[in-house]
C-alpha cells in the first residue's frame, strides 16, 4: 500500500477547527446531532462489552436489510463507517495492475485507495457540461474484459447528481457482461434521495456490492457506523475475513444506538428531509439572484458544485482566503475533488438556516474582494 493523505482530509473543518468557522457550508451531511436531540435513549450501563457478532449486531444488520430488497440480515457486514468499508472493498478485489474504472470526480477514498494499491484507476468522468450525468454508452466502451471493478458513488458526492433505478438497472447488465467485473455503489447518501430512494445495488444482483452509512443522513459522523452488502458468497467470506483482520468486531456501543436510532427512522428522517427541502430553496432563489456563480442542480442530497461563471475575472486564491479570513465563510474548493478550482462544493444541509444564509452572502463578498 502507497498511503497518502488526500486534499480534503487534510483541509476538512474539523482538521481546521469547527471554531475558527463562523460559516460551515463545507460539509456532506446533514447537521451534525446527538443522541438525546434525537430522543435516543442513551443508556448502556448494563451492556456487556464483549467481542460482538464479527459480522455486527444481528439487530442492526436487521434493521439495515429490512431496507434492502433481497438482502438478508446475514449478508450484511457492519464496519466502523463507509470509509472503512470502501477500504476493504478495495483491498479484496484489487491488485496492483488491475484495472478499475472510477467515477470522477468523488469522494476521495473512492479514487485513493485503489490508487494506494497501484491499481490502474482509470476515471470515468462526469461534467458541468452534461448536467453531470452519467453517459452508459461511455462506461460501456471503457469497461474492458479484465475490469475488475466500476465504482460509482449515487447520490453523487461532490455534485448531487443522481441516477433512476432503470439507469442502475442497466449498469448492473453491463457488468454482468463483464465476466471479471463487479459494481461498487457508494450509496451513504441514499436515503437523501428528494423521492424514492435507489434500489440497494447488492439486491439486484450477486455482482453488485452496496456501501452505506449513518454518518451523513443522520448527522452522525461520530457514532462510525457504516456497512457493505455483498451475495455472493464467496465474496462475502473475503470481506468478512478483512473486517476480522482490522476490526475483528465494531463497537457494541456504537452497534447499540444505531439500533436505536435506525428504528426510530420513521420519525427522525421527515424533518431532516424537511429542512433539507427548505435549504436547498434558499439556495435556488440565491442562485437565481445573482450573476457571479452557476450550478447544476442537485437532484439529491445536501451538496452542490457550484462554479464561477467568469473565472477568468476573478482571483481564485484570493477569493478563497477572504472567503475565510474575512468573512469567516468554509467551502470544498474544487482540488478536494481533482476539480478547477473556480468550483467548490456546497454544502447545505449541515448550516443552520441563518448560518447558511450569511455564508452564501460571503461567497458574494469574497468574489468582489477577489475581483480582478
Ligand atoms: C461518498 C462517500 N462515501 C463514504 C464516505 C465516508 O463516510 P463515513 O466513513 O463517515 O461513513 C463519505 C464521507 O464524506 C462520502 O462522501
């Protein structure tokens, strides 16, 4: 492994300080919360911390088949956050020289981890241009017969780009075409989805794999409760075998409030879904009102990349430290995601909507200090 710590770790808020931002419009998720915001009964005096199911706690992977069609509880493997469970994806699947096809841009890790591995990352790229959609045609011709893995993340991370179910669908036939090949779908940001959510891959088809986790709908970065979903069966087995070897087990006490919170779900995720609806207007009518920045809408989740409509007038460096430095304002700028720096991501849904409010203020402030 060739580790490297990427961009958008090394410049996240929290490495910066949460304090030294007034504005936070940096972030992925929905606000950051608690337990008792959430009604969760916290207590776990009584809980024995043994070495748990290597697999998770049987009523947490309960619950997250019961949202997966065709999944069964002993299919899922819990791991301490998405990120970890991205890792072992990759690490059982690829070696160095295999070819992966990856969707550019993304999360980090999606694009870091086969590269740590000296994998040959091809990216399948997504543009501004194309309302950054995802052309089948394109990933059809890239696929090669030794591709052992097309990665994609949906809802898209940094775009809030989306996919339907027949386009997933399709996909799916694809790499089933391809004997060597399987999909990954990052899917953390699924139940954002502004309708219904995407088919969880993984019950469409023993070839597809599904990563998930609690950190960005809920607001619960903190508690690392993530999961990978694979059938087939080998396949499960190598997985479960790399957990072993990291994790051996989660944390029963995370295990436990996940529990919790994932069956209150019914109740928890309205309002979230509600503000959400609310900040993403408050960002369209901003958009609309102004002339310096343009975006593809998000069709899901609580980000956006917006860009500079006249790049070419402003400095972009300058903008970015008066961003901060005078208007106390955080933005992605676009080199976290391999992207010009005259886009950033946005992130709406972790401000509160006053806060919110006054960072997209400053992003039109900053742009007439950095004006050239
Ligand atoms: C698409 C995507 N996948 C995975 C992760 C990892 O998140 P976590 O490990 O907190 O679940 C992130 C975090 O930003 C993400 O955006």
């Amino acid at each position: 492994m060739r580790y490297r710590r990427t961009a958008i770790e090394i410049e996240a808020p929290e490495s910066l300080g949460y304090d030294s931002i007034a504005n936070n419009l940096a972030e992925s998720s929905f606000a950051d919360m608690s337990l008792g915001e959430y009604g969760i009964d916290t207590e776990v005096g009584e809980l024995l911390l043994q070495y748990g199911d290597h697999r998770g706690d049987p009523a947490l992977r309960e619950q997250i088949a019961a949202d997966a069609e065709a999944v069964a509880p002993d299919r899922v493997i819990v791991t301490a956050g998405a990120a970890p469970a991205l890792f072992i994806v990759a690490t059982a699947l690829l070696e160095s020289g295999d070819h992966v096809l990856v969707q550019e841009p993304n999360y980090a890790t999606n694009l870091e981890t086969p590269r740590a591995l000296a994998a040959e990352v091809e990216a399948l790229p997504i543009r501004y241009e194309d309302g950054w959609g995802l052309d089948l045609d394109r990933v059809r011709a890239m696929l090669r017969p030794q591709t052992r893995l097309l990665s994609i993340t949906y809802p898209h991370n940094p775009t809030g780009a989306m996919i339907d179910a027949e386009a997933l669908i399709e996909l799916v036939g694809i790499v089933e075409a391809h004997p060597m090949a399987r999909l990954l779908v990052d899917e953390t940001y699924r139940e954002l989805a502004y309708g219904d959510p995407l088919p969880v891959a993984a019950g469409l088809s023993t070839r597809a794999i599904s990563v998930s986790s609690m950190s960005k709908t809920y607001g619960l970065p903190g508690l690392r409760i993530g999961w990978l979903i694979s059938r087939d069966s080998e396949l499960d087995e190598t997985l479960l075998a790399a957990k072993e070897q990291i994790l051996i087990c989660g944390s029963a006490i995370d295990e436990t409030m996940a529990v919790r919170i994932l069956a209150a779900r019914g109740r928890i995720l309205p309002p979230i879904r509600e503000t959400i609806a609310e900040h993403l207007g408050i960002v369209r009518e901003w958009i609309g009102a102004q002339e310096v920045f343009e975006w593809v809408e998000p069709q899901a989740g609580v980000i956006g990349l917006p860009r500079f409509r006249a790049p070419g007038e402003y400095d972009v460096d300058r903008f970015y430290t008066a961003l901060l430095e005078r208007h106390g304002t955080y933005v992605g700028p676009g080199h976290w995601f391999d992207q010009p720096r005259s886009s950033f991501r946005l992130g709406f849904g972790w401000p509160a909507t006053d806060e919110l409010r006054r960072g997209l203020g400053a992003l039109l402030a900053a742009a007439a200090d950095a004006r050239l």
